[in-house]
C-alpha cells in the first residue's frame, strides 16, 4: 500500500483543524481515519491528490463536525443537555412567535401573552443554550468574540422589537443597542473571519460590499422604526448594494469556481430573501401605512369638527327670530376668535416642524382653506414625527401655552355669565386646558407634530361641544 508523505499528512490535518475539531484525542483519530482512506484509495492506481478529492467528496462538508457533534452527545451529559435545551426552546419559541403573529394579525386575543413568552424564550433560553453549544463544539478563542457579538445582537433585537409591538418602555434604546452591537461588534467579526479565511481577492471584495451594505441596511432599518431621519436612504442604499452588487458578484464567483450548486449557496440566497424582503417592504409601506393610522384619526376629528361647525350654524339661523340672536351671534364670534388661535397654533406647530432649527418654514400647502375654516392637508408635512415643534411651542408655561390657556379661560368665563352653575361646569371641563394638552417632562416625554395636532383638533370639538350647549340653552323658550 503506498505511503503518505509528510506534507501530504500535514494537509489532511490542516483540513481537521480547520473543522474546529477540539474533542480531546477525536482529531488524531480523524487524521489517522483519512490517512487509511486515502491510501486505500491511492492503492487503486489513483494520486494523492484525486485520492483525497475522492475522500473529501465521500465524507461531505460538514461529516467531520457530525462525528464531533456525535460523540459529545455521546459522552458530554452537559452538552447532550444544552443541545436538547436549545433544540426544544428554538421549536417552542418559534411557535409561539409565530401564531404571536397571526394572532396580532388578526387581532385575537393573547396575541401579547404568546409574543412575549415566545421571545423570552427564544433570547433568553435558546440564545445561551445555543451560544454554550457552539462554544463546546469548537473551543475557538478567535471566534469567541463573533459568538457572543451575534447572540447579544440577536437578544437585544428580540427583546427590543417585542417591547416596540407591547409599546413597552426603553424600547427605542435597546432597539438602538441592538443595532449598535449589530454594527459595531457583530458585522464586523464576522467579516474578519470571512476574510481570514478567504484567498480570492474578488471575494474579499463582495465581503466587504456585503458587510457594508448590512450596516446601512441595520441603521436604515433602525432610523424607520424609531421615526429617525435618512432612514429611505440608508434602507435603500443598503438594500440597492446587497442585491443589486455583491449578491449578483457573489453569484457569478461561487458559480465559476464550483461545478455543484452547494446547500450553503442555497441557504444564503433563502437567507437574503428572509433578510432583505422584510426590509424593503418595511421601507415601502411602513412609515406610509404607520402614518396612514394617525391620518385617519385625523381626518375623522375634521369631519366631525365640520359637521359640528355646520350645525352651530344652522342652530344660529333657526334662531333669526328669536330675542337671543344678538347673544348667540356674540357667542359665535367669540367661539371663532377661540378657534382663530387654535388655528394658529396649528400652522407655528406645522412650520417649526417642517423648518430649520430656528427658522420655521413657510406654509404653502400644508393647510387649505374651506367654507368651516383651515384644514390640514396631512399628506403633505414632511416631517409628521418631529417632535421638537411641540416641546418648543406647547409644553405648560410657554408663551404659546399661555395664550391658548388664557383664550380658553376667557371663553369659559364668558359662557359663565349666561348659563347656569351646573352647566357651567360641565362647558369649563370642556375648556379645561390641561385635558387636551397633559403636562410633560421634557426630558423624556417626546410628543410628535401628528399628536400635537391630534390634541388641539380634540380641543376644537371639544370648544364646538360647549358651544352647542350653551346655545341650546340660551335659545331655549324658558330662557327667553
């Protein structure tokens, strides 16, 4: 039987090493087990080189980690533990997850029960069973560091996104460690063991496109779901490198240099698809379906202040022969003049928002004017989640808040001189100021422009509400 030469040894255990064998006396036994192999093969009449092809194709990519694999499950009862632990808790959390989904979808109940069940199982069962699992089959110091980056990211992303979806507290700032720890730590060990591992130039070259492309994506992705600027930008980018770059280069290297489309080749094409779909239709539709919500609130507080307006008016007319026109005209124009100052409020809110740090910007179709008075165009602001304008213009004790406070006070003394005590009351609690606009802490409480607008559109109705009341009863017989 021919005999191996050193340096061909010396491959053969080059190959076992690079499998991450670390099981004690398990690699020798490997090496000794290849070296029978390929000199079985090479009494055949074949060279060493076709011998071990020959050998490295029977056995497959991953058939050395396998028996390592094995006889840890075999031997090890701490690792046979965690490979059971970590293979239920994956199964359990992703089910639960999963109908978590449809359930929220849907809108069942318990959908947050089993959300939340299922991402702590997942971050906080899975995640550690998985990352001692890997540290057991490997023992690799170099790698270490890439383990705990992804498993921290990946923890810190679960548990971030599922306190988003229950609007929990602190969700924004572990969603932003996530992302920092994802593009800081994560992305970057992973493309230093890409490249120490890597020979061919052109693909040293798609790696590092790729990790770029993903830390734009993370940020973009990141930047959409916190309300944050430049996040069309970095999504875009990011997606526009990944799939229209360093996948279709990528593509084109694997498959010059390989005769077999492998399985990795097709689980990171599924894996990008997984990745990236999400992404892009997060990027098309969520911050339009996000603040579609808010505009249709909106929208239906304008109708309503319409419809309301419209029946003052007609309450008005009804009343052109009556001795109480004079007061129920007096009383409408002081409703008006109420409503003028909420209507600029409004327009300092939209163009603090839409302007510059200091500069407010100038209206041009933001708001249009109609037969009830000035509607907002919400389509138009470009800036609906900037929440500067309202900590600026309408925290308690402004200037701005003082004279919305003072014109409501005014108006609810006014009503006070012509209707009883009880519903007197009753139209102050409608004016009250402190119903519409709450006192915040302005070093935590963030109010957006669309909520800013939301409360003083509630004001104005709630303004239209008392005016009603107060003209019903002074246009009633008795109180003629």
């Amino acid at each position: 039987m021919p005999d191996l030469t050193f340096s061909d040894i010396n491959l053969i255990r080059h190959e076992v090493i690079s499998q991450e064998i670390c099981f004690s006396h398990l690699a020798d036994e490997l090496i000794d087990h290849l070296c029978c192999d390929v000199e079985h093969e090479m009494a055949g009449g074949l060279s060493f080189r076709d011998a071990w092809l020959k050998v490295k194709a029977s056995m497959g990519n991953r058939r050395l980690r396998e028996i390592q694999e094995e006889t840890l499950f075999a031997v090890d009862t701490k690792y046979r533990n965690m490979k059971k632990t970590m293979k239920i808790s994956a199964i359990a959390g992703t089910i639960m997850v999963g109908f978590a989904a449809l359930f929220k979808i849907m809108h069942w109940p318990l959908a947050g029960v089993m959300l939340t069940l299922g991402s702590l199982i997942l971050a906080f069962v899975f995640m550690p069973s998985a990352l001692t699992v890997l540290w057991k089959e490997t023992h690799s110091g170099k790698k270490l560091f890439l383990y705990v980056s992804a498993f921290l990211t990946a923890m810190l992303f679960i548990v971030g996104i599922t306190s988003k979806v229950q609007h929990w507290p602190m969700a924004g700032l572990i969603l932003a460690l996530a992302s920092i720890s994802g593009i800081l730590a994560f992305v970057p060990a992973l493309l230093s063991a890409r490249l120490k591992n890597q020979e061919n130039r052109s693909k040293k070259i798609v790696y590092i496109l790729g990790a770029a492309g993903l830390i734009l994506s993370i940020m973009g992705l990141l930047c959409k779901i916190q309300h944050w600027p430049m996040a069309t930008i970095f999504l875009t980018v990011g997606s526009a490198t990944i799939f229209f770059v360093v996948f279709p280069w990528y593509a084109w290297l694997t498959w010059r240099d390989e005769t077999n489309v492998s399985a990795k080749f097709i689980f990171m094409v599924a894996g990008l698809i997984v990745l990236m779909l999400p992404i892009l239709m997060v990027n098309l539709s969520l911050q339009r379906n996000y603040d579609e919500g808010y505009y249709m609130q909106l929208e239906e507080q304008q109708a309503l202040f319409d419809y309301r307006f419209r029946s003052n008016q007609l309450l008005i007319n009804q009343c052109t022969d009556s001795a109480a026109l004079p007061i129920l005209e007096d009383l409408n124009k002081m409703t008006s003049e109420l409503i003028s100052v909420i209507n600029n409020t409004e327009a300092r809110l939209i163009a603090e928002a839409e302007g510059k740090p200091g500069v407010p910007a100038v209206l041009t179709g933001q708001i249009a004017e109609t037969g009830t008075g000035p509607v907002i165009q919400f389509q138009t602001l470009r800036n609906p989640f900037n929440t500067g304008s309202f900590s600026n213009l309408l925290v308690r004790g402004s200037g701005q808040w003082n004279e919305v406070a003072g014109a409501l006070k005014k108006y609810s003394d006014y009503l006070s001189g012509h209707l009883p005590a009880d519903k007197s009351e009753l139209c102050g609690k409608l004016l009250d100021p402190s119903v519409y606009l709450p006192e915040l802490n302005t070093e935590t409480d963030r109010v957006s422009l669309l909520t800013g607008l939301h409360m003083l559109q509630l004001m104005k109705n709630g303004i239209l509400a008392a005016e009603a009341l107060a003209m019903t009863m002074i246009s009633a017989p008795n109180n003629q």
